[in-house]
C-alpha cells in the first residue's frame, strides 16, 4: 500500500482528491503546519510530520510534543531516537526513519530499533529489499520502504520483500497503486 509523501501544498490538494487517508509531511515551514493540518482535517485525512523536517523548528522531543499536542497528529516521523521515545508516549504512532548506507548502517539501525520502539520503520532507500526483509525479521517491525521508488514493480518488490507500506512522492505511482 502506498502512503503518499507530501512536500508542498499542491501535493497535499492532491493527496486529498485519492482514496489515501494518510500521508506523510516532508519539508514543511512551521508556519505552514496549521495550514495542512486543517486542510487534511476538512478531507477526513491524516498525517504523520516528519519532525526532522519541519523547516524553523528544532528537532528534538519538545518541537515533537508541541506537535502532537497542538495538532493531533496521527504520528511522528524522525531518524532520532529520542524522539520516537517521546511521541511513543504521547500515545501517536511513531516511525524511525533509518539509512543502510553499507553492513555497518544496518547493525546500527537494528540497535536504534530496539531502543526506540517504533511502529514503523522506514528503510531508505525503499529499493534495498533485502534489508527490508532482514530489518523485519530481526526486529519484528512493520516496515515502510521510501526513497528511490519510481515504478509499480518497486513498490510490488518492497511490499513482497516484507515491507507494510511504500512511502513516494510520485503522483503517478498513487494512481497506478491504488488502494485494492
């Protein structure tokens, strides 16, 4: 299943036209939030921020807090520990966004994981599906693959590989995988 990442406005007019009820918030100015919560909240859709990513705020657990409270967001997204740690218990949804760059990234997610006990787990890029399914395995997390996902064959190897969702900012892919 595909959930849709959005990085402007008109992304998010977009999303809301799908049958998607959630998305991901990338690379949004603080004082824009508002704005997008609102909107996703007159379509009945959701959202997790990425918090790493909120353009004018620091990224730690105070600005996760602040979020979750201030806007009832369905989750957090972070690559921070103690953030996932935070909004875990504020009661949302979390995802730990983690990069296998080599053999190394890999020991060292699975020991972010165990510590920061997410929901998700988004591996990056979503094309390494061979760490998609050992992440899974070794952790017993849902798993999210994104980054690089630019065909309907990805998303099928991602999902195959293990993977729970697609996150991708490529309109195309959110009407050729619709829900089925």
């Amino acid at each position: 299943m595909i959930l849709p990442a959005i990085r402007s406005m008109k992304d998010l007019e977009k999303f809301v036209t799908t049958q998607y009820s959630t998305c991901v918030i990338l690379d949004v100015h603080i004082g824009h939030v508002s704005h997008y919560i609102q909107f996703l909240n007159q379509h009945q859709k959701s959202a997790f921020i990425h918090i790493d990513l909120i353009k004018g705020m620091s990224t730690d657990e105070y600005a996760a807090e602040y979020i979750i409270q201030k806007y009832k967001v369905e989750g957090i997204v972070s690559t921070k520990p103690k953030i996932i740690k935070r909004a875990n218990q504020l009661g949302v949804k979390t995802i730990l966004r983690t990069f296998i760059i080599d053999s190394n990234a890999l020991k060292k997610s699975y020991e972010l994981i165990q510590s920061a006990d997410p929901d998700f787990v988004e591996v990056l890029p979503g094309l390494l599906f061979k760490a998609i399914e050992n992440i899974h395995k070794v952790t017993g997390k849902k798993i999210i693959a994104g980054g690089l996902i630019e065909h309907p064959e990805d998303v099928e190897k991602a999902l195959s590989a293990g993977a729970t969702y697609v996150t991708t900012s490529s309109k195309e892919l959110w009407k050729n995988c619709e829900i089925k």
